[in-house]
C-alpha cells in the first residue's frame, strides 16, 4: 500500500537540488506533440507525500499567479500541471511530478511581462 496516494513521493519539504535534464520534446503514443519542458528546481517532498498539495506551495513561496493545477500523466507518472494567471497572453506552465521520492518542477511557454517568474535557485 502506497501512503502517499498516487504520487509514490516522500520527504520533508527543503529544496534538493537543481532538476538538470529537460523531458524530451517529443510526440506521444497519440501523436500531440510534448512540450519543452525545462527544469527548474528538485525540491524535497513535504511531509504531507501530496504532489498537488508540494506544487501550490512551491507556487505560493514563489509569489505567482496561478490558475489551479490540473492532474495529467507523462510517461505514465501522474504529474500536475499549473498555468499563468497574471496576463491573457502568457503561455507559461509549470509541471510538478515526483522524482526520486522529491518532486521535480520544471516550465515551458514564454514569460510573460506582468510578473516576475520563478528562477532556479
């Protein structure tokens, strides 16, 4: 039995490391195209073991603008997804999936002007 629900994560909430490979840019079994996904930051799991509940507060520490996360799948992992929300033209997104027992945070799309997005520390 899993404890940490479907995110198989685990770990006590400080940041790891810098993530250092992007996700492959490259067509899935449905044909749509992947995003360049480029990674940001590896952060430790908080206690909690909850992947949606690690992304809101990575975005909330980083002060942006979200709308909430939605829940998709990459290589058959479950990972959530989270959009800009400061500006109609933003394209930017953040995918949070477990790595390791942490959970990895990477973006793709463009920044928009409105606001300061979050940088790898």
């Amino acid at each position: 039995m899993n404890v940490y629900g479907d995110s198989g994560c685990g770990g006590s909430g400080f940041p790891v490391e810098m993530a250092q490979e992007a996700v492959p840019k490259e067509a899935s079994k449905r044909g749509r195209k992947r995003k360049a996904w480029q990674p940001l930051e590896l952060v430790r799991m908080p206690d909690h073991g909850s992947l949606r509940k690690a992304g809101q507060e990575w975005l909330a520490l980083k002060g942006l603008g979200h709308k909430p996360l939605s829940k998709s799948w990459l290589d058959g992992r479950t990972t959530y997804i989270s959009k800009c929300d400061s500006c109609l033209d933003c394209t930017e997104e953040w995918l949070f999936q477990c790595q390791e027992g942490n959970v990895s945070v990477s973006e793709a799309g463009s920044l928009c002007l409105k606001q300061a997005h979050a940088q790898p520390i």
